[in-house]
C-alpha cells in the first residue's frame, strides 16, 4: 500500500512499528455544535483508510479524541472558547452541551456507515495525563512559564514547520491581523500547554494544577490521548488539512520533545469540502448538516458516494446540482445490483480472489476511492455468475461500506411486490423505464400502507430531490422527470 506522506510531501510505501498492526489516531470533533458535512468528509476518508487497512491484512487500533474543552474558535491561541459559546447559547452547562453534540455526531456516523473508532475519549477525562506530560517538559526546558500560563517553547527545535509545503490559505496562522497578540510569549510561534489567566476568567471546566488552578491547551490534549492509547510509536495520523497547521504541527512538537525520540511517521490529511463561497464552514453559508439532506429527501450514503467519487486529497466542491448527480448514480447502481439473481450459480472462488487482488492495487495507490468505485462498476461486467458478481461487490463494500447488497436486496423485494400487485391488478408504478425509481415509488406505497408516513414522506423528498414528480391514482402511481 502507498499513501502520501503529508509530513514527507512524497508517496510511499505505508510501514508500521509493529508488522502487520497500525497504531491509529484521527482528530475528532469539537462537540459544541452539530458536525457540518464538510467535516464529516473527513471522517468518510478516514474511515474508508481504516477499513482498507484491515481489508489488507492489518489489524487497526484508531483512537479518537472528544474535544470538550480549551478549543478556541481560532485555530492559535487567541479568540472565543467554542465550548463555552455553545453553553451560552443554548443555555445549557458544557457537559450537557458536550454530551449533545457528541451523541449527534455518532448518530451522523451511523447514518453514513463511518465506524466507531476503537478507543473514544473525551479531552476531560486525561487531565492527570496532559500535567504528567507538561511537567516534563518544563523540566526538561522544552517549556516555560508566563503569566500565569505555560507555554511550549518553538524556539528550542531545530525544526518546527513540519508541513509547510501548503498554501497559507489551508494553513492556520499562529498571529492573525485584528487579533490581539499575547505578550507573554517570547516567540510568536509558541503555544499554550496550560491556561490559568486567560481571556475567558467565566471557564466552566477548570482543574487544580501545579501552576494553578486553569485548563489545557488545545493541543495537549490528542499527543496525551494518543500516547495513553496507541502508546510512544504512532503509525497514522489523520485529520483535516485546516488541523496541519498550528494543531498537528504543534502535536509533533510536544510529543517529540516529551518522548525524546520521532514519534508519528506517516500524516494523512484531508481536503476541504468548498462551496461556491469558498471553504464550508458553520460560520458562513448554509449549515449543511445529514440532518438538512434528510430533510431534503436525500439518503445520507448518496453524499457518502458523492465524497468517493473524488480523492482526498483534491477539494471537492459541493453544490446540490452535484450531490443529485451522486444520488442519480448511487440508486443506479443499486438497481443494476437488484438485477442480479442471487440463485444465479455458485461463487467462484479463483474469480473472487482475482477481484479482491484488483481492489487492493486500485485502492492501494493513495487510497484512490474514486477507482474504489469504479471497481463496482467493473464487478458487475465481470465474465461470471451472478453470485460471484454479488460476492465480489459485498467484499468491496466491506471497504467502501455503501450498504450496497442491502438496499439491492430491498428494491429486489419491492420491485417483486410490484410485479405481483400488477399481475394481480392490485397497485402499479408506471414511469419511464427506471427500476430503482419505480422500487423507491413502491416503496412508499408500503410506507404508506403500513402507517409510517415519516418513512413515505422521505421518500417523497429523496424523489423530489432527483427531480422526480409522483402522481399517485386510484391503481397506483406514475412518475415523471421534471
């Protein structure tokens, strides 16, 4: 397997400490609002990589962090507690707005098939670990104290910027004009390791400390994380490229010292999601949430689709034109696997491996997904039964995780309650020759004979959405595209 190296700005052969198992870290959310769904193209990445690694042989430990506390709305040192801006508005304490949002994220997860990582652990919970770790470095020189605070001093590395190769745009800067700078750092570039004066004197969440009674820095808190549960050699890093600079820099910089030896060899990171105005974010422009595309009648794997069509690393631009096209081509492809026969012969074993080895290479060559989902497209043409064709694409989406035998297998049975109530003279769905559109018509007409409205009126959206129009009569319903 090749991946590009963000730290070595070169694709390379992926190796780990211990062969055959990763040591596996990926920046979580921090749980003061709802995830917009340019994050959570990240965690889709990232999932998919942990996936693939494990579809390769690998056994995976990923540790993920809750952030809880001490994030700031700039990504340096400076500007409002996002915690505390989430408290205040929905007035409510910051464990109950962490608690929240971090159940709401993994509800998101759930609904666009991202795995729970293996360890989750909220920044809170290591305090103990975060001063064991500030200690040392204080002892040790790497840091210092000022104000009040302590901060990490850049100044004794003989290398700090780590990924420097990206454009200032995508990177976050330590010192951002308008901002007011913090005099007690004796360079621009240090960081805060523990706050005990800061601007935020109403912080909910403080903690007794050698220094005083305060709060972690941002940063200290995924290297404390990551050292408790993937131990002092970490294989992968992942996050967003927004996190490269001053986060994970700063991570690298901390853990080092503290280790005395390198620490993570391998940075994988993510492009943004933009929209016609640049980056999404949730402070500007629609509030793109899964909620929001449920709300639209999209079926939250299709913007799962939408996101492997492109590779991580370019930006994707988002608009709905675009995720229509993805859930035109997700229910498509669904129907062309509903039109396999599962009785169709026995799995040919030699073929399947032949396939598997095929994924392996596409998706092995920087986690190229958009070849990823080409092979799906390649399986169904394979010169072989249909039962071998089904067996190849579940272990495709073993990795890919688009519930594709799952929904075949409901439009499988509502495109045969259709054949029957027409041949019965019962209900019929009349359109202009789509299978996956006809089986979803059906499938409202089930909704909505068993009472589940909410479940019809989905339906209804994720048709209006692709731009179809029911019209439902006395014998059943046709459609239309409008």
């Amino acid at each position: 397997m090749y991946l590009y190296n963000s730290a070595t700005h070169k694709k390379a052969e992926f190796t780990t400490h211990t062969p055959g198992h990763v040591e596996m870290y990926t920046c979580g959310p921090t749980v003061y609002h709802f995830a917009h769904i340019g994050n959570l193209r990240s965690y889709i990445m990232e999932d998919v990589l942990e996936k693939f690694l494990r579809y390769s042989g690998y056994s995976v430990n990923r540790v993920m962090n809750i952030t809880d506390v001490g994030h700031l709305t700039s990504d340096a040192d400076e500007g409002e507690d996002k915690m505390l801006k989430g408290a205040h508005r929905e007035h409510k304490t910051v464990m109950e707005v962490a608690k929240y949002y971090t159940d709401a994220f993994f509800d998101d997860c759930r609904k666009l098939n991202i795995k729970r990582p293996d360890v989750v652990q909220p920044a809170t919970g290591l305090i103990d670990d975060y001063i064991k770790i500030i200690t040392k470095l204080l002892d040790t020189g790497y840091a210092y104290p000022a104000g009040g605070n302590i901060y990490f001093d850049t100044s004794k590395l003989q290398r700090y910027y780590i990924f420097n190769d990206h454009n200032e745009e995508d990177l976050a800067v330590g010192v951002r004009e308008g901002v007011e700078e913090d005099t007690n750092k004796r360079n621009k570039n240090d960081f805060v390791l523990w706050f005990t004066k800061s601007k935020f004197e109403d912080q909910a969440l403080k903690w007794d400390s050698p220094w005083g009674v305060g709060y972690p820095g941002w940063h200290i808190e995924c290297s404390g994380i990551s050292m408790k549960y993937n131990g002092e050699y970490l294989d992968l890093h992942c996050g967003g490229i927004d996190n490269a600079f001053p986060h994970h820099t700063n991570e690298i910089a901390q853990s080092e010292s503290y280790l005395g030896h390198p620490w993570c060899p391998q940075w994988f990171h993510v492009a943004h999601l933009n929209t016609n105005h640049g980056k999404m974010s949730k402070s500007k422009g629609e509030f793109l949430t899964v909620s929001l595309l449920e709300e639209k009648g999209y079926d939250p794997l299709s913007y799962r689709f939408f996101c492997l069509q492109s590779h991580y690393r370019k930006a994707l631009v988002f608009s709905w034109e675009n995720l229509d096209n993805a859930a035109a081509a997700y229910g498509k492809l669904i129907a062309k696997i509903a039109a396999l026969n599962p009785e169709d012969g026995t799995v040919d074993e030699a073929a399947l491996k032949e396939y598997k080895e095929k994924f392996l290479q596409q998706m092995g060559n920087d986690l190229n997904t958009s070849m990823g989902v080409t092979a799906l497209y390649d399986a169904l043409k394979a010169k072989t039964n249909d039962a071998t064709k089904l067996a190849i694409l579940g272990s495709y989406d073993q990795v890919l995780s688009l519930s594709l035998l799952k929904k075949a297998a409901a439009m499988r049975e509502a495109n045969a309650k259709a054949q029957t109530a027409k041949a019965e003279g019962g209900y019929t769905v009349t359109g202009e020759g789509d299978p996956a559109i006809d089986a979803l018509v059906m499938q409202r007409y089930e909704a909505k004979k068993s009472k589940n409205f909410a479940e019809a009126d989905r339906i209804r959206d994720e048709l209006k959405a692709q731009g179809i129009e029911i019209v439902d009569t006395k014998d059943g319903a046709s459609w239309k595209r409008v």
